[in-house]
C-alpha cells in the first residue's frame, strides 16, 4: 500500500493526474461547441471566425505569457494562475445567445484555455529531463483524458442534446483549476542543460533565436504549422460537419475520441522506436498521413471509413508534434530552445487561424469538399519538408 501511494505521489504521477484534465475542456468544446453555435442559429464562417479569434488572442500572448511565467517562482504558479482564469472566463456564456456576445465570450475562454498546455508541456519537459523519466509517458495522459472528454463526455451530446455544454465545460475548467494546486514545483533543484537523446553530438547549438531562423531550420517548422492546421480544422467543424451529413450523434464523440487513442497509443510507445526516426521524416510522415487523412475526408466518406482516417491522427498531429520538439531540441540550446519553441507554436497559431476562417467560408459553399484546403496544404508542407532537406542534407543533421 505504501508503495503505491509513493508512485502517485511522484512528480510526474502529480503532473500526469493534471495532463489527464489539460484537454478535456478541449475535447468537450470539440464535441458540443460547432452544434450548439449553429443551433443558436450562427453560421458556419461565422463559426470559423469564433474558433479563429482564440487562436489570434494566443498568437499575441503566446511569446509573453511564456517570459512571464519564465520569471515566476516556478512554473507550478503560472500554471494556477491560467487554470483558476480558465474556470472564471466561462460563466458568461450562460447569459450571451447572439454572435458578438459569443465571439467575446469564447475568446476569453479559448485564449485562457489554450494557455494551460504549452506551460505544463515545457514545465514536464524540463521536469523529466532532471528526473530521467519518460517526458511521453506523462504528455500521453493528456491525450488519454481527451478520449475521456470526446469519446466518453461526448456521448451526453446523443443523450443530453448539446444544451449541456456550457455546464459541462465549466465543470471541466473548474476540475482542472482544483488539480493545479496538486501539481509538484518544476523547477528545484535546476536542471542541467542536455541535448535530446537523438541530437548528433557534433550539432551546432546558435545561443540566440535569430542565429538558428535559417530558412532550412524555418521549413520544418512551417511544415508542421500546416499540417496542424488542418488538425484544427476537426475541432472546429468536424463534428458538425458530421451531423450536417447525417452521421449518428452517438457516432461523434468516438471519432473524435479514436483520433486521440491512436495518439496516446503512439505516445505511450514512442520511448521503444522513437529515437530510430530523425526528426525531419517524422514531419514528413505527418505531412503525408494528413494529405491522405484530409482528401479522404473530403469526400464524405462513410463512418466506418472516418473512423480510418481520425486513427491517422496519430500520425498528422502526434508524430509531427515530436518531431518538431526533437529537431527544436537537436538545433538549438538552452538558452533560446523555449523561445524557439514559442516561435513554432507562433506558426501553428498562424496557420490555424487562417484555416479556421477561409474553411468557415468554404464549408458554407462546399460542405465536406473544403477539406481539399488541407490536401493543399499538406502537399505544401511536403515541399517545405523536401526543400529544407537539400538545404541540410540529413547525413548533416536531424
């Protein structure tokens, strides 16, 4: 008995408790926010400017938010402060039924939502490199409680009707505001600097951000921001898309929850053959995997076909979301690979919020065809993958 109440007493147990509520918020909003705006009578580009305008808000904050809590104590406060926020910036929504009261509304919800995972990303990073423990192990939890909220949560939408969602997603924020205060400090005693455990010994490591923007570091990055749009693009319409083409509503939330399990699968997994990869081929496979993912799906294809192509998931977002932390990590050093981490993240956030509006737009004239925007896009970050690989040969570099 002791024994098992020292393992859950563990930093990364603690930390891996609140990675499992990180996106569930997220994971409800999936499965209930595209229905209830459009039965509160908001169309489909207006739909795509309220799920754009969060990710705008974290594309201003993203860079700040993260010096900021660079200076706290540890980043355990920072990670109380944003989860308490997030429970506070909902509530309104139970009095707002009109497109700019919505809009308003959610961006608070969506920004402070959205600030929670890249500070406990970087917070476990840091934490598991000290420790020497398994950084996907403890990140696979926050997929795991996604299933929770899509496939599991996501079945009150066939019981309940979407009516539930506010309630349910202030129950949720509100969960993970409590767990915060459980979370350990990240930062005692200070880590040491290391290199991924796939960086080439001989790799150049630039001290400052501008040193390492080569457009052959930059492609790889904006490979991903392009394939992870369209990632976004299922969390703002898929499920109502979805139920616009007739797909069961008790079908939704485990499409949207088959994606994640395929993800945590790979996560849990990834210890055992990750290291075999380089970095850029793992971005190259999600290009790929989201070309075939994002074309199938344009053409409205059957459920059980959907059900193949939310399992690529685990390729289109998982693998390229490591390859992108392993080739930050082989190129450059402490000293600016957070704030090339905030780079990345600053074309992820590009990226989607122009997906989000221009397919709002397309849907209300092409309906599930739109996706061909991310079979575009896809082949465009094969190219920027392709190029970045003449410019830097991989004998060369990961």
């Amino acid at each position: 008995m002791s024994s098992a109440r020292s393992r859950w007493a563990t930093p990364e147990a603690r930390a891996s408790i609140f990675q499992f509520m990180v996106y569930v918020p997220g994971g409800v909003a999936s499965v209930f926010l595209g229905i209830w705006l459009s039965e509160h009578g908001i169309p489909a580009d207006q739909i795509g400017i309220i799920n754009a305008l969060p990710t705008f808000c974290l594309l201003l904050l993203n860079i700040v938010v993260g010096r900021v809590a660079d200076k706290a104590d540890d980043w355990r406060t920072a990670l109380i402060i944003i989860s308490a926020l997030s429970a506070l910036a909902p509530l309104p929504l139970y009095f707002v039924s009109e497109f700019w009261g919505i809009l308003l509304i959610w961006a608070l919800c969506g920004t402070t939502n959205g600030l929670v995972a890249p500070v406990i990303d970087a917070a476990c990073v840091r934490m598991t490199r000290r420790n020497g423990t398994d950084f996907g192990v403890v990140r696979a939890w926050a997929t795991v409680g996604y299933v929770f909220a899509a496939g599991g949560l996501g079945l009150l939408l066939n019981v309940l009707g979407s009516s539930v969602f506010v309630t349910l997603y202030v129950a949720m924020v509100v969960i993970r505001a409590a767990l915060a205060f459980l979370l350990p400090r990240f930062r005692a005693p200070a880590p040491q600097p290391t290199l991924s455990s796939v960086a080439p010994e001989s790799a150049p490591q630039p001290s400052r951000l501008k040193d390492s923007l080569k457009l052959w570091f930059v492609l790889p990055l904006l490979a991903f921001s392009l394939v992870n749009s369209s990632n976004a693009l299922i969390g703002g319409f898929g499920a109502l898309l979805w139920h616009e083409n007739g797909v069961p509503n008790y079908y939704i939330g485990p499409l949207l929850g088959i994606a994640a399990v395929g993800e945590a699968v790979l996560m849990f997994a990834w210890r055992r053959f990750g290291g075999r990869v380089t970095a850029r081929n793992m971005i190259m496979v999600a290009a790929l995997a989201g070309l075939v993912r994002f074309t199938v799906m344009a053409f409205n294809p059957p459920v059980w076909v959907l059900f193949f192509t939310q399992l690529l998931h685990a390729f289109s977002f998982g693998m390229g979301y490591f390859g992108t932390v392993h080739f930050i990590a082989n190129w450059t050093n402490e000293a600016n690979a957070a704030e090339a981490q905030g780079f990345a993240n600053m074309l992820n956030m590009g990226a989607s919020m122009l997906a989000l509006i221009v397919f709002g737009v397309l849907v209300e004239f092409f309906g599930s065809a739109a996706f061909f925007y991310s079979t575009v896009t896809a082949l465009l970050a094969v190219a920027c993958v392709v190029l970045s690989l003449r410019l830097r040969p991989p004998k060369d570099a990961q």
